[in-house]
C-alpha cells in the first residue's frame, strides 16, 4: 500500500478504538497513530518516513530487508509485551497503545500487496493474503474503500459494531469513581 493508504487506514482505526474506549481520546494519541501507520516502511527509502531518515533505511534496507524485521506480527507483540510489563498496562491505553495500533494496521493493510514476513525473525517466510494487488494500483483502491467504510460504520457504530450502540454505561464509566453532585437552585 501505499503511504496515504496507510495513514488512512491507521488514522480511522485509531479513531475507532478512540471511539470504541480502547484507546485514550488524545490529540497525541492520534499523532502516534498516524506516526506507526508509516512507521514499518522505514526500512525503504522509497516511502514517506524512509525518505526523511535516508541513512536509517539504508542500513536497514541492507540489514533486515523490505518487509522483514519492520513488518513483523512477533516483533509487534514482543514490544507491546515490554511496554506491558515495564511501563505497566495503561501505557497500552495511550499514545504507545495508538503506535502499536498503526503499526498493527501497516502489516495488515502489507498482507494483500505482497505480503511480509510476520513471524519474523521466527520463519523468513512471506505471508500473502488473496487478492493479491498491486501496490498504488486501481487494486488497492478497491481494497481500500470497503476498508474505510468498514472502520467508518464500525466507529459510528459505538463500542459494539455487530449488535448496535454501546449501552449509557459505557458512556460514563471512564468517570473513575468520581461523583456527579446535584446542583440545587436556591429559592
């Protein structure tokens, strides 16, 4: 894919799980976001992150490879795992949650467009996914839509996209304990 389809793709998912409670609704966060949409292709310098930072993705280019070691699924989680046990739970609710949420979204949006080595550095196998398209080609445009309209209806959709709104509960329960006091009026 290309790097607007990826921040596209990155950009609505994040907002849906902003959406969706997941993630902490942060202008930050959706900045980190867009940031880990683009982020895997740092090992090229064709791309939009790669083209800033030439000497990084050289090396890695030479390193690791196109969709290698970047594009990895056990790369991801391994991070996600340290993150986890080292900066506690919560890190994964904000801004490094919506990282690894984008970067998440490359390798998914990668699978159709060649593929990428998932369980890297496990197997240097390539995983592909059908229909294989051709990236920046009228294929990715048709792969792309219905992904945009998917995540836009799944966003609008509430905290359950398959069985409607999310319930007031949900609404309110980001209040921590905190109490809602009556105002009364003096007469």
């Amino acid at each position: 894919m290309t790097g607007r389809s990826h921040l596209l793709i990155g950009g609505f998912a994040v907002l849906c799980a902003m959406r969706w409670h997941i993630l902490a609704s942060e202008p930050l966060s959706v900045c980190t976001g867009l940031l880990g949409s683009l982020l895997p292709d740092i090992d090229t310098e064709r791309s939009m992150l790669g083209a800033r930072v030439k000497l990084l993705s050289r090396f890695l280019a030479r390193t690791v490879g196109h969709r290698g070691l970047t594009h990895s699924g056990v790369v991801l989680l391994l991070a996600a795992c340290l993150v986890s046990a080292t900066m506690g739970k919560d890190a994964l609710y904000g801004p490094v949650g919506a990282l690894f949420l984008g970067v998440a979204t490359h390798i998914v949006a990668d699978l159709p467009t060649g593929g990428c080595q998932l369980l890297a550095p496990l197997s240097r196998s390539r995983l592909s996914f059908w229909p294989y398209v051709r990236t920046g080609g009228v294929g990715e445009i048709m792969l792309l839509l219905p992904t945009l309209f998917f995540l836009g209806w799944a966003g609008f959709a509430g905290r359950d996209p398959f069985l409607g709104h999310a319930p007031p509960v949900l609404h309110h329960q980001r209040l921590h304990g905190h109490v809602l006091k009556d105002i009364a009026v003096p007469s």
